[in-house]
C-alpha cells in the first residue's frame, strides 16, 4: 500500500518593508581600548630562532616577529645583569609568554646594562 500525499499552496506573501521607520545599527563608534593580547597559533611547526638586543620593555619599538616569538616560544632566555631580568619577565608575561623564561647573567661586563632575549622553538 502506498500513499501519496501532496499539497498545493502558495508561499506567504512577503512582510512589506517600513521604509520611514528605519533602525540604525551602529549608533556610535566603537570604543576601542589598546591590549596586550597575543593570540597563539594552533598549529607551529618547525624549528626557529630569534634574538632581541637591546630590549627597551615598554618603549621600544618591535616588529611582529617579536609578538610572535613571544606567543610560540616554549623557552625564552633572558641575557641580563641585576633586576633588569625581572622586568623583562614581567614584560614578557603581560604580553603573552606563556614558556619557561631562563635567566643567563652577563658575565664579561660590569658596567653593561644591555638586555638580550633570546627566543626558540
């Protein structure tokens, strides 16, 4: 036994556009706040290196390679004498390291004050 059901109707006609009551979507600009959010790659691979001389923190000037390093580097070293390490630490953690960050005194210099980072994969 087989039955067949069909069924003939016309769609709904369409809902009529109000065009004097129109809505707006964006009432304003957006407010736009600057962050340190680095968003990792799910997927890295190979095998790189990269260094940063002279590290100034929060008034240097640095390329993206350098946020990328940050964010994908699984063992950062920091080349440094005195405090300076911790606050290339503190640095490096607001803006997304998230790997072992290793401490390498300066040891051929006194008076250097220079920062070195060193970053790999």
């Amino acid at each position: 036994m087989i039955i067949f059901l069909s069924g003939c109707s016309s769609p709904p006609p369409p809902t009529p556009i109000e065009w004097d009551n129109t809505q707006s979507l964006n009432a304003s600009i957006p407010e736009w706040r600057e962050n340190n959010l680095v968003i990792p790659s799910d997927i890295v691979s190979g095998r790189w290196m990269k260094i940063l001389n002279n590290f100034k923190g929060d008034e240097g000037n640095y390329d993206i390679s350098v946020y990328y390093a940050i964010a994908h580097s699984p063992v950062i070293v920091v080349h440094t004498s005195g405090s300076s390490f911790f606050k290339a630490k503190a640095w490096l953690r607001k803006h997304g390291a998230k790997g072992v960050i290793q401490y390498q005194p300066v040891t051929d210099c006194m008076l250097c004050t220079n920062t070195s980072i060193y970053f790999s994969r």
